[in-house]
C-alpha cells in the first residue's frame, strides 16, 4: 500500500508541476486580457474567451462596482443594434455593457442575470440599469430551444460554460457553484492555457474555413449595408424561424419568466428598460408568431410599465425593409440611429451629474428618422 501512495503523490506531483509549467508560458505568451471597463459581447471573437457566453460567464467580476452601470440583455439583434462603443459615445453618466448572447431566450436571459447578481455587492446591484431587448424570438420554449444533439437536454449555452471548466456541478435542482463567486479571477487565470488552447484551435479553423470559402466567414459593415434580401433569403428565414420556434404559439413560461426576471431585478435595487425590438416589415407581415407577440407583449408592457422601476420603449411598430441586412438584424446605419434613439432615453435617467432619475418617459413614438436615413443605403 505504501508503494501505491508514494507512488500516486509522485504522479500528482509531476502533473501539477507539468500543468504550472505550461500556465507560466501561456501567461507569459498570451498575458491576461482583462478588460476594465465596458465590456462587449459583440468584441468576444477578438479576445481570449472567443464566444459571446463564454466572455460573459468569465469576464463579468468587474460588474462588482458601485458607479453606474447599463447593462444591455438580449439576442444577437442587441449585440448588431447597440453597439457598446457607440453608446458610450453618446452616454457619459454610466458605464455601458453589453451582456447580449446571440440566440438566447428569456431563460438565458434571466441566468445573466442572475450571475451578474452573484458577484455583485448589495450596493452594486442597486447601480443596474438592465435594458432589455424583446421581440418574439425570444420567447422560444426551453424544450424546443435547448433540446439538441450537442449538449445535455435543457443545458442553455451559458449552463454549459458554468459546466465546462468544473466552476459548477450539475444537480438534480439544478447548477451548484462549485468555484466561489469572488474567487471567479482566480479560477480564470487558473484555466488560462485551455482559453489559450482553444481560442488558437477556433482562429486555425476559422482561417482553413475562410480560405476554402474564399471570403471572410463574418461580412464586415460594407457588406452588410449593401447586402440586398432576396425573395427566395425571405423564405430561407422565415423557415428557419418555423424550426427555431417548434409549435405556432409563443412560450406561456418565457413570458412569466421575463416579468419575474424584471421583479428580480427591481427587488435588487435595479433598474429595467424593456425595449421593443423592430424587425423588417416583411417579415412583421409574414410570420406566424408576430401578431401573437405583439398582443401578448402590449399586455405585458403595461403591467410591468406600471412599476416606478420599470420604462418601456418602443423604437418603432416596423421598420423598412431596407433598414435591415436580414430579418433581424439592422444596417450598420441604422444601428447607429438606434444607439442614439436608445441614449437620448437613457441619459434623462441620469443626470449630469451621474444621479439617478427615478423614471423614465416611455417613449412610444415610431421613429421616421430611421427610414429616411437609410434612403442612400
């Protein structure tokens, strides 16, 4: 038994003195690239997390501050339509966020929330602004959602970041932190040569796949301004939303989630801004959920617009066709205008001195400005 022990301690200590020796030269190679301030999900791909939840989940301990924070949830029409660098431009009250993880649900949503909330000091949550983007494709069932091949039955993208690297275990009640929440850091750096080793596997890939495609995988603004939505791209998404969605009816559970997502936030001190994302007239017209959503989500906004905690805004009922580069996602133009629709809200709940007003004017008018300024597109 002796041998087996002296033995074992011998093997473990190799390993961990092997392991150390390769984090010094990943730290080294690739030094930490801890962000300060305004961090961008949009930007993920440019850093060592490489995707949206995973820059979330590891890169949100320095959300733990006491001055103002705005921080924006939602799905990849949040990440294309409020860009964090053209909102901070445009806000000098608060520090602008951008938490959004394309092709969540209201589920996802709520579990941002919630590890935001975890790492933050009491004080620190009553600094939130949580701003909200909505639209029907975020009321997806969790069974259709997150039911596939890859992943365990349920697990969302950001469970299976808490999973990947031991930080939590899973259980029949659901995820247990396994890593203490302000030892987050520790543990990040901790995994740095598997961030390092993963992050150069995606880029290798990404360059073969580019170079067999003959053109960059991700279109650059240019692109995306001049990119025109053909009849036959109309159909390809309006089918993939049928798949994405399953049945022809909006998830009764997404819509209570989101009304508790809200309480949550409010008991914590917070504040919500619920905005009501556009999306092409065609596709307003011609999908089978819109007119659902729409009925649903006026109720709701008025139920939790009620609340001193609460504002709702409204960009506009539709927009142009020509205002977006596919079905969702606006032109690199538009966006901006929405950045500056979405500012001029956000800087009257604060004002020029950095003090929080407690409610802010819903704004309910359409937004015409956007379709005119896209003439030249």
């Amino acid at each position: 038994m002796r041998p087996f022990l002296s033995q074992l301690a011998l093997l473990v200590l190799s390993t961990l003195t092997v392991y150390l020796l390769v984090l010094g030269v990943t730290l080294i190679c690739v030094p930490p690239q801890r962000q300060l301030s305004g961090l961008d999900s949009g930007r993920a791909f440019r850093t060592l997390f490489a995707t949206e939840p995973k820059y979330v989940f590891l890169n949100r301990s320095m959300l733990n501050s006491t001055q103002n924070k705005i921080l924006l949830l939602g799905a990849s029409n949040v990440v294309v339509g409020f860009q964090q660098d053209q909102l901070q431009h445009l806000i000098h009250s608060a520090e602008v966020n951008n938490l959004s993880v394309g092709g969540s649900n209201v589920t996802q949503l709520r579990q941002i929330v919630d590890l935001v909330h975890e790492i933050q000091s009491v004080e620190a949550r009553r600094h939130n602004t949580f701003v909200i983007g909505v639209w029907y494709g975020l009321f997806a069932d969790d069974r259709q959602r997150w039911t596939t091949p890859d992943r365990h039955a349920g697990d969302t993208d950001i469970d299976i970041e808490r999973y990947r690297y031991g930080f939590f275990r899973r259980t029949d009640s659901g995820p247990v932190a396994v890593l203490p929440p302000q030892w987050l850091d520790m543990g990040v750096r901790v995994i740095h040569p598997y961030l390092v080793i993963d992050k150069f596997a995606r880029d290798l890939t990404k360059t073969v796949r580019q170079l067999v495609a003959g053109a960059p995988l991700v279109p650059g603004d240019a692109q995306l301004g001049e990119r025109i939505v053909s009849e036959q791209d109309k159909l390809r998404y309006l089918a993939f939303w049928k798949e994405y969605m399953g049945s022809g009816e909006l998830s009764d559970r997404q819509f209570q989630t989101l009304a508790a997502l809200v309480n949550e936030i409010a008991a914590a001190g917070g504040h919500v801004v619920i905005v009501d994302m556009p999306i092409p007239r065609w596709h307003e017209q011609r999908s089978p959920y819109q007119a659902e959503y729409r009925l649903r989500a006026q109720r709701l906004f008025s139920e939790l617009g009620a609340h001193s905690d609460v504002s709702i805004v409204r960009l506009q009922e539709a927009g142009d066709d020509d205002e977006f580069s596919d079905e969702v996602h606006p032109r690199p133009a538009v966006a901006e205008l929405w950045a500056q629709q979405l500012a001029a809200v956000l800087n009257r709940r604060f004002g020029s001195d950095g003090a929080v007003i407690q409610k802010v004017v819903t704004d309910d008018s359409p937004r015409n400005a956007v379709s005119k300024a896209t003439n030249g597109l």
